[in-house]
C-alpha cells in the first residue's frame, strides 16, 4: 500500500510540478504522487560533460509524513529526489533516475537540524550514471545513488536495479556519523559498480537476496562498529565482495 493511504493519487508530469505539489502538502493526511515525466537519456552523449554541468534539481520531502512518490510506467527523470529533516513513512516506487547533472545523489536521505528522516521504503526503481572515466573527477564523476546519512533511520531498500555507477550508497557521511539505524537490502540487482554497496559506518544492515554482478573495487565494506547479517547473495565477477576498509575502525559481519 502505498505511504498515503487511500487518498486519490496526484498524476504530476514535469518536474517543474513536483516540488509544488509537495509543498503545497500539508504534510500528514496522506500524499501519493504519479510521476508520468519523461527524460531522454540518449541525449547525453558524453557522461563527463554531465557531470562537470552546475548541481541539477532536486525535489525535497522534508519534514512531511504519509508520502508516496510512483513513476508510471516509462517514466524517467534527470533530478535527484532528497528526503530531509522530519519525514516519516515516505516511499519511493518505480522511478527511473540516471545521469543526474552535476554531483548530487540519486535519493538521499539525510537528518537535519536535529531531526531525523525514517520509516523510508525504496523500492522497484532503476539508478544508474557512468563508468566513464572523466578527468579531475577521481572516481567521483557522479555522486551517490542510494546515500543516507546523518541520522536516517529504517529504510529498507527491495527490488531496485542499480548500475554502471562507481559509488553507489553510503550508511554515514564520515567515521562520526556512526550512529544506530537498521536499513535492509534485499531483492536488488547491483551491476557494473564500483564500490560502496553499502558502505556501512555503524549501525545494523540486513542484506539478503541480492545479487552483485561486475563490483569492480568493493562490494558490502562493514565498518566503525557496524553489524551486518549477509544471506542468501549472489556474487559474480566481484572484487572483495564482503569487506572491512578505509576507516580507523572495523565493522562485523556474519555471512550465511
């Protein structure tokens, strides 16, 4: 069922109207929204030039509860979608989002002036960006796909096709921001990535019925304390599939 109850959906073309239409919530009686925009992703022929353009639009749900925000079918969209503050019981279902312009996340969910985002459903979309390597980017061309942070808490992540990316989602912003939450995968497919799939600072994390094709640097990277039951996933040509790095502290798993 969808986080707005039974309240008659919003069909919301453009982007242009969807941040509107949020806003105009009041934000508790129920808001679902069917996003039926389009964006021709052939028409970016070189990812770096993407990626060197201005930050592009992202449309915030920020302190609001009772959302549901659905691509029809053969939607697409070229903005980020960012869950902030006090924003309960939101889900965000069937969107298709790539090559976003400048570096923003895909959906990220981050705490805010002392309020913290949870009770998030991500389910049945398709992220992507490019593996192309661009010059002064690193291996930050694109930012995130799939970022919480700050704070955010139960999310779970089901269903959802994620590909050509090199960093994909991250449970914390820095070593500090380790505190605990519960966030579940299950039932994605992750595809010629790089890393971060998750990488966990703290926290507790169930990934299960995932499979991981083509991870090219590091797959599950459990770290600073965190805890991670990982069962039932499917590895393929993939480098360092559960591992514990790049932080002063180690993070424990049990794999099944």
């Amino acid at each position: 069922a969808p986080a707005g109850g039974n309240v008659a959906p919003v069909t919301v073309p453009p982007a242009a109207q969807l941040q509107p239409a949020i806003n105009a919530y009041t934000g508790n009686g129920g808001l679902v929204i069917r996003y039926n925009g389009t964006f021709d992703f052939a028409s970016i022929t070189d990812a770096c030039t993407q990626w060197k353009l201005p930050a592009g639009a992202i449309v915030e749900i920020k302190d609001k509860s009772n959302v549901t925000i659905e691509g029809v079918d053969g939607s697409a969209a070229n903005f980020g979608l960012a869950i902030k503050a006090d924003a309960t019981n939101i889900v965000i279902r069937n969107m298709t989002i790539g090559l976003l312009p400048g570096s923003i996340d895909a959906i990220g969910i981050e705490g805010q002036g002392g309020k913290f985002p949870g009770y998030i459903w991500i389910d049945h979309n398709t992220l992507f960006s490019s593996l192309k390597e661009c010059s002064g980017a690193g291996d930050l061309e694109f930012d995130g796909l799939l970022d919480n942070k700050a704070g955010a808490h139960h999310i779970t992540y089901s269903y959802n096709h994620i590909h050509d990316h090199h960093k994909v989602g991250l449970i914390g912003s820095s070593d500090s921001d380790s505190s605990d939450r519960f966030i579940t995968f299950h039932h994605n497919v992750y595809e010629n990535v790089g890393s971060r799939l998750p990488l966990q600072r703290g926290g507790y994390t169930h990934l299960y019925n995932n499979l991981y094709s083509g991870v090219i640097t590091s797959g599950a990277n459990i770290r600073m304390g965190g805890f991670s039951l990982i069962e039932g996933n499917y590895f393929e040509n993939s480098k360092n599939p559960v591992t514990s790095r790049d932080s002063s502290a180690i993070g424990f798993w049990e794999l099944r």
